[in-house]
C-alpha cells in the first residue's frame, strides 16, 4: 500500500466540526483539532457553555468560529472565562451573536486576564457603548491581542 503523507493533508485533519466534536451529551471533545469551524451552528449559550468547559484543558485548539451561534451574555461570559486561562487559543469568532453589554463585559473581563488570544472578531454583537468601554479597559491590561474587529 502506498502512504502518503502530505502537511497540506495534516492540516485539513486538525480543522473540526460541530459533528467531529460534540458529544450525545452536549459536552465538547476537541482530541487533536487545531480550527474548530462552527459558522452558523446555533450552537447557542448552552453550547458555548459546554465548549468554555472543554476549552479549559484545551492543548491544542488554535481557532474557534461561532459565528452567527446565537450566543447570548451567558454564553460569552463563560467564553471570557475560558480565555482567560487558556493559552493555545489565538483566534475566536463570535461575530453576529447577540452577546450584549453585558456578554462584551464578559469576554472583556477574560481578555484582560488572556495571555494566548491574538484575534477576536465581535463584529454586530450588540455591544453599545457600555460594552465597548469594557473592552477597552481590557486592553489596558491585555498586552497579546494584535487585533480586535468589532463594528455593528
């Protein structure tokens, strides 16, 4: 039998799916993913809750889109919390999720404290200026991030 073995190939194995990763219990099991791509997945506050879980002995998880999930302030304060501590992740996308002021305030106080995210989209989140204003103090305190996108 012919192997072959190709980094192009590699990579396409470590970007994941809803489908590759979630449990019939709801919980997340992210093995070797690298890109976890949940575009449009209504994965919800629920789901976001359950991934925040998984995301705390995450080693490997690089990139994670939700956008367009349908995570609200609940799930966005437990996606705060989960960066905060982890320190593989480098991208998150939570653009066109009704996070809120108070779902910003969250992933502000996690961005403070975030020493491995580099890129997070909050494009049309609801933000207002209340939430903006979170997030720009974290940035005071936040020395990693090289980019920020974030305009309703």
């Amino acid at each position: 039998a012919l192997l072959l073995h190709s980094p192009l190939l590699a990579s396409a194995q470590h970007r994941c799916r809803l489908g590759d990763v979630r449990q019939p219990d709801g919980s997340f099991q992210l093995g070797s993913c690298e890109e976890l791509l949940l575009f449009g997945e209504s994965v919800g506050d629920g789901g976001a809750i359950k991934l925040a879980a998984a995301l705390a002995g995450n080693t490997k998880l690089q990139l994670v889109d939700l956008w367009h999930n349908g995570v609200g302030a609940a799930g966005a304060k437990a996606l705060g919390a989960a960066i905060a501590k982890n320190t593989v992740l480098k991208r998150l996308y939570l653009n066109e999720n009704p996070l809120g002021a108070e779902g910003a305030k969250g992933i502000a106080a996690g961005l403070a404290k975030a020493r491995g995210l580099r890129h997070l989209w909050l494009t049309r989140t609801n933000a207002g200026d209340e939430g903006a204003a979170a997030l720009a103090t974290a940035l005071a305190a936040n020395h990693v991030l090289e980019a920020l996108d974030m305009w309703e």
